[in-house]
C-alpha cells in the first residue's frame, strides 16, 4: 500500500512559477513509476508527467502540453516527487494530483495508477 499526499499548490500569475511535491510512504517507493496529473472544472483528468525509475537512473516522459515548462524529478531517498512548474498559463488552472503504479510504465494512461493522492490546487490568474 502506498499512500500519497501533494502539497505546494496556490494561486500564482500567469508567467509565474509553483513546484510541487507529493510525498509518498512505502518501502518499495523506488521501484515504482510516478506520475503528474490534473482536473479541470468539466474536464478529464489529463497526464502531465511521469517518471520511472531502474537501477541505472530514471527516464521521464511529459504530455505535449507542458513540455518545456513542466519537469518532473523524484528523490528516492526521502521518498518524494516533484513536479517544477514554469512559465504558468490561465489554462493550467486544475487540480493536481500525484499517483504511483508498480514498476516501469511510460504511458499516459490514468487507470494504470493504483495510488492516488487528494489533490492540491493550483490557480493562475490573468
């Protein structure tokens, strides 16, 4: 079981920049894929980010929509991940959510994460 829970969510300008971080427990956190996700008011949930993890280091994918802006990192030894926001729009305005799955997935897929935490808000005003 794993359990997750995001901070660092607020209300920032557009051009601005929020980081992320999702705290996660488990002994086994290393091994497991993270990922980044949001909801709009009357949206899907949509994949932003994620991050695997081998004995050789980690590789990262980013939807198109935030690439360049977003990047994600984890810290294995005290069991977090981060998502550095950059350069934020009117339109990234969601609720973020962290989520963990077992083992290496490079997919956007949401229903492939078993765990989910509460979600942070964050807002960028015009």
């Amino acid at each position: 079981q794993v359990q997750l829970v995001e901070s660092g969510g607020g209300l920032v300008q557009a051009g601005g920049s929020l980081r992320l971080s999702c705290a996660a427990s488990g002994r086994t956190f290393s091994s497991y894929t993270m990922g980044w996700f949001r909801q709009a008011p009357g949206k899907e949930r949509e994949f932003l980010a994620a991050i695997t993890w081998s004995g050789s280091g980690g590789s990262t994918y980013y939807a198109d929509s935030v690439k360049g802006r977003f990047t994600i990192s984890r810290d294995n030894a005290k069991n977090m991940v981060y998502l550095q926001m950059n350069s934020l729009k009117p339109e990234d305005t969601a609720v973020y959510y962290c989520a963990a799955r077992p083992g290496v997935y490079s997919g956007t897929d949401d229903t492939a994460y078993d765990y989910w935490g509460q979600g942070t808000q964050v807002t960028v005003s015009s």
